[in-house]
C-alpha cells in the first residue's frame, strides 16, 4: 500500500459505493421503457413500469444497505449533495417546463415560420438534446461513468429515429432495455460481490 | 559524535511517526473514516477490503488510542453502531500526514 493514498478518490469511492448496486440503472431504465412502450404501443398502462423502477429504488434499503452498510458524510459533502439535487431536480423541471412551452408553441401556431419548420422537423432531435444532457448531468453529479454512456444511448435513441424517420418508441424502448439489461448486470454482480453478512458472526458484537 | 548527531536529526522526521495509523490496515480504516462523518463497521469493511476479524482487531486498537469512537444509534427503530474518527483520531491523521510528507520530502531523488 502506498502512503500517498489519496484521500479525495477515497471519498469519491465511499460517495459512488451505492451506485455500483444498479438499482438507479433500473429506476431509470424502467421509466424509459415505460415511456418508450407506451409510445410504441399507444397503450398508456405501460406508464405502470415507471412503478416497477420506483420500487426497485425503494428496495435499496432492503437490498443495498444491509450489504453495503451504512455511511454519513461530512457536512460539507452532505451540502453538496444538496446542491446537487437540487440542480438535478432543476434541470428535469426545466427540461419539462421547456418541453411543454415548446409543444405548445407549436401546437398553438405561436413560434416563427423558421422555428416552427425546424421543430418540427428537428423535435426528437431537441428532445434528444435536452434528455441527454439531463442524464449526462446526473452522471456527472453521481460520478458514475457508466451513466454517460446512457445519455449516449438515450440520445442515440432519439436522434436515430429523427434521421431514420423510425417509430421513436422502439428506439427508446431498445434504448431503455439495454439500461434495464445493465443494471441488472450490475445487480448480480453487486450480489455475488458482497453477500449479506451472516447474523450471528463476529460483526454482532459491534 | 557529530555525525551520530547528523544522523539522528535526519531521523527525527521517521521517529515521529505514529506507529499506530502506520499499520497499512489500519491507516486504512483511519483514512476511509477521515472522509465521512461516521459509517458503520460493514461500510468501513467493504471499503477497505478488510475481512470482519481483522476490522474487529484494528478498530479495538484505535478505538483504545482514543482515536476512533463508536457509538450506538437508531436507523428507524433498530439499533445500529457508527464508528467515527474522534477530535483526537483526526489530529493524530493530520499529524501523521504532516510527519509522513516531511519525512519523505527529505528524501533524496
């Protein structure tokens, strides 16, 4: 072991121990392939597998916790994880408030002749933009790099049925199922990697 | 006897140093619990690599030195035990890695 040991990484580690379970994979997965789903289908009770990834967040107190235990960070850092969500939940507001004053700009015949033209022509691509960017943030603040190849995949999605002239909900439902695929991936090996300590060992002492 | 004298100044810096954190397992621990405010005996385990007896071990020893506290406290209704790094525990980090860098600066290329 080397003395230099540096300690920003260390706490960057303990930071990013919680994501390497898959359950936001799947919370994020699940949403989009509710969202793709119902787009591919028309059929809106896809929406329902938005509660699946709800609850797979939730299972981390069952899953995560009793595996990984239990961390507090400093003030400093628990600030910090303030600010950032609260920039996160900013950014998803932002990105719907800009969604739905677009869509009904366009709806309503409100934008210049040019702009209209553009999104309508561009819309997925947009969307792309603003969903890419809204994940790649996420990525950024959780520090987890695997998030970024999301963003990747997810405007990927958009931006492919844009230029193939493709239904977008199968590209976003392929999309959301290759997530859905990876946080699985990530959750068995989470699982094999640190199995629940036994009741009853040593650890009962502390 | 001038040069003893030299050579134990050149020491001085090594001499210093804790002996305690400079067990790689534990300076370990005391560096993960340096990060945070506190974390519990599994965090720490699965951080650090440690298996349950060694943690078990060190954690005693620094606990001992007054260096590293642990306290019981309520997750919701069940109980559950934090370890943190005491005022003391963290002097003695910020010590060590002033005492470590002088004694490695003075080093020759």
């Amino acid at each position: 072991m080397t003395q230099d040991v540096d300690l920003k990484q260390i706490e960057r580690e303990a930071w990013t121990a919680y994501f390497h379970d898959g359950l936001t994979d799947l919370y994020g997965g699940f949403i989009l392939l509710g969202l793709g789903l119902s787009m591919l289908t028309d059929q809106t009770w896809w929406l329902a597998l938005m509660l699946v990834g709800t609850a797979a967040l939730w299972a981390r107190k069952r899953i995560t916790y009793p595996r990984m235990g239990h961390v507090r960070f400093s003030p400093q850092r628990e600030a910090t994880t303030k600010r950032s969500r609260l920039i996160a939940g900013i950014a998803v507001a932002g990105t719907l408030v800009l969604g739905v004053v677009l869509f009904a700009l366009v709806w309503t015949n409100a934008l210049p002749p040019w702009l209209e033209a553009w999104m309508k022509d561009y819309f997925l691509v947009a969307f792309a933009v603003m969903v890419g960017v809204v994940i790649a943030l996420g990525a950024y603040l959780a520090r987890v790099a695997r998030f970024y190849a999301y963003a990747v995949l997810v405007f990927a999605a958009f931006a492919v049925s844009q230029w193939l002239n493709t239904d977008a909900g199968l590209s976003v439902s392929v999309a959301a199922g290759l997530i859905v695929l990876s946080g699985l991936v990530v959750l068995v090996r989470f699982l094999r990697k640190c199995p629940r300590p036994k009741q009853g060992g040593p650890g009962d002492q502390r | 006897m001038t040069s003893d004298r030299a050579g134990a100044e050149d020491t001085a810096p090594l001499t210093n140093i804790d002996r305690l954190i400079h067990e790689p397992a534990r300076f370990t621990i005391m560096a993960h619990l340096y990060v945070v405010q506190s974390a519990d005996f599994i965090f720490i385990m699965r951080q650090t690599g440690l298996t349950w007896g060694n943690l078990s071990s060190h954690l005693s020893k620094l606990e001992a030195a007054g260096y590293v506290a642990i306290e019981k406290e309520f997750l919701g209704k069940k109980p559950h035990t934090m370890l943190r790094l005491t005022d003391q525990g963290r002097a003695a980090f910020d010590q060590y890695r002033h005492d470590m860098r002088q004694a490695l600066d003075g080093l020759p290329e």
